[in-house]
C-alpha cells in the first residue's frame, strides 16, 4: 500500500508557506519542503505528531492512502 503525505495541499488549503510553518514549529525548513515533495520515504513520528498539532489536524488528515500511485504499478 501506498502512502501519501497532505501537507503541500494542507499548507495550501491555508494560505500558510512551508517557512511560516516550519518557523511556527521551530524546525529547518528543509525538512517542511522534504514533506512536501512526492519522494518522501521515511518520517519521523514526532515529526507528524507536531505538524498535526501545529496545524490542529488528525494524523487522517495529513497522511492517505495513495490510489493513483497504486493505480499506476497495476
């Protein structure tokens, strides 16, 4: 199963940049704009839980089941 992280979309539902966000949470930048690519491959935890919290979202809400990367390696 494919996973997908919502970030980009999130932030952009908002209204709110990945330097807002990552000052907001006190963490590098880099690592906000690694979350927000397609090719993340490994997380932190910790790191989810914050942004859930920062951004006042359940962890269903920022991670999905990615279909239309599983529709493509069928």
């Amino acid at each position: 199963m494919k996973i997908k992280i919502r970030l980009k979309e999130i932030l952009a539902e908002r209204g709110i940049s990945q330097r807002q966000l990552s000052l907001q949470m006190n963490i590098r930048h880099a690592t906000i704009n690694h979350l927000c690519s397609d090719s993340v491959d490994r997380v932190y935890i910790r790191t989810l839980e914050a942004i859930c919290e920062a951004l006042d979202i359940s962890i269903h809400e920022l991670i999905v089941e990615d279909k239309e990367a599983q529709a493509l390696e069928n």
